[in-house]
C-alpha cells in the first residue's frame, strides 16, 4: 500500500474507535464473529486491556477503555447507539448464528435488500450496534432505483 501524506503506512484513513467496558471480551467477540485479527493489544499494570487495534478484512479498528479525562463513554446496552457499523462477509447467516452463540442480541433478523445485500443487526455484549451485510446480488444504478420505487410504493 503507497504511503499517503500524513497517513502512517499500512494505516486505514478512518478508524472507528468503540469505547468498552470489556475489551478482552470485545476482542475475542470480533475474532469470533467477525474474523477480526488482534494487531495491537496494551494493558495495566494489572493486566486489564486498555486499548486494542483489530484489522476486518484489513480495516482497523481501536477498542478503548474509558478515561476519566476524556468524554467518550461506553454505549448502553439498549440498541439507541448513533453509531452502526456496516461490515461485509462472506455468510451473515453463519455470523448471525455465531453472534448470538457469543452474547449478541439480534435487533434485525437477516433479509435481501433491493440493492443486492442481505444484512442483519446486531447488538454486541458491549452494547456496540453491528450491520453484517454479505453482498448477494450485483445489481445497476437503474435496477436500485426501480427496486426503491417499487419498496416505497410509488
């Protein structure tokens, strides 16, 4: 990958940072559901992971303990979180499966979409909310927009 100014090599441009109560659980969560890799993981002196970096299909993402200094808090374990990440692979319905196995709560069961993905929602243990898409169909510009219009019923 060509280095990009200002953007360390090998480095995704956007990395999400999930703030948790539990990063060990967090990671092997990821690992078991999402084929996530640990890359980086930094504890206390006691052990307890305050900070982890993952790769998804070679995106990163950082897992976080909360620090006092800084406002970013943990979700609640609701489903209201305003952040939903969208990740593909290859069979949402073995990673549905394996995510309720693990702790998640399913808050969308997976069905086909019109523009070509199935997906599902998930929450995690940590209470993170989780689109899982596979891609199903290739389909044009003109087949979504027909779709759309059909869906909404116009």
């Amino acid at each position: 990958m060509a280095t990009r100014p200002g953007i360390p090599a090998g480095a995704s441009a956007v990395i999400p940072r999930l703030f948790c109560r539990d990063i060990a659980a967090e990671i092997d969560f990821c690992q078991k559901v999402l084929g996530a890799v640990e890359v980086v993981r930094r504890t206390d002196a006691d052990g307890k992971v305050l900070h982890a970096l993952l790769t998804i299909s070679g995106q990163m993402l950082m897992l976080e303990a909360e620090v006092p200094t800084l406002p970013s808090r943990v979700p609640p374990r609701d489903g209201s979180s305003p952040v939903v990440r969208y990740v593909y692979l290859a069979d949402i319905d073995e990673a549905v499966a394996r995510s309720t196995q693990a702790g998640a709560k399913l808050l969308f069961p997976p069905q086909n979409q019109f523009w070509g993905d199935r997906i599902a929602w998930i929450m995690d243990p940590e209470g993170h909310v989780w689109t899982l898409a596979t891609r199903i169909e290739e389909t044009s510009s003109q087949e979504r927009d027909e779709r759309w219009e059909t869906a909404r019923g116009t």
